[in-house]
C-alpha cells in the first residue's frame, strides 16, 4: 500500500468518525436523547432515596413485613411522594396505613381495586 502525502490514514479516519458520532446530539420531541450503558442504570436504579414515583400495582402485596416500621423504610425511601398499591390483597387500610406513616414526603397514595376495606 502507498500512502500519497497528505492523504489522511485509516486511523485519523477512525478517530474522526469516533469524535464526530461523539458530537452528534439526537433530540426527539424537543428533548435531548442521553446514552447510559448498563452499570450507569443499574447505579441510578438502586439509589431508592431518589425514588419518587413507585408503582407496586399488580404486586400480590399481602401485608407489611412486619407489626413495627421497617427501620429504614422512612430512610430509604424518604423522597417517594406517590405511591401505587392498586391490585393488590391487602385486607385492611391499616396495613396501608402502616406503610404510608413511614413516607412522610407522600402525597398521593393510589388504591384502585383494592381489597382493603
């Protein structure tokens, strides 16, 4: 192979389509698409104490775990301001209840097709 002076090798070429798919920026619906690879959602996943929204619909929840709070349920998941217990077998709003005094940031407790009473 001869290479002609000034004609750009294989690997500027590489290093350029690199730096410019680095640069390219998609955007859908006026928001920017961001890129994580696995170990970034998985970090961002086990964080509970961002946690705000939990949807537990669906869950076969039956009772709390236990007749005392859960020392680090209020610790833990201090920030979840809407929680979603619908569709679930808990048999009396008490057993709600026990689970809600502990989230004292919560504002929106949903219930729907619930067999508490």
């Amino acid at each position: 192979m001869v290479k002609l002076p000034g004609a750009p090798s294989a690997s500027s070429d590489a290093t350029q389509n690199a730096s410019a798919k680095q640069d390219t920026k998609v955007w859908i619906s006026g928001k920017q698409v961001e890129e994580f690879d696995y170990q970034q959602i998985n970090k961002r996943h086990s964080d509970l104490q961002n946690l705000r929204i939990v949807v537990l619909d669906r869950m076969l929840l039956r009772q709390a775990t236990s007749a005392a709070p859960h020392p680090d349920l209020k610790e833990t998941c201090a920030n979840i301001a809407e929680l979603d217990l619908s569709r679930n077998l808990f048999e009396s709003l008490d057993e709600v209840a026990h689970i809600c005094v502990q989230l004292k940031g919560l504002r929106t407790l949903t219930l729907e097709y619930s067999l508490a009473t």
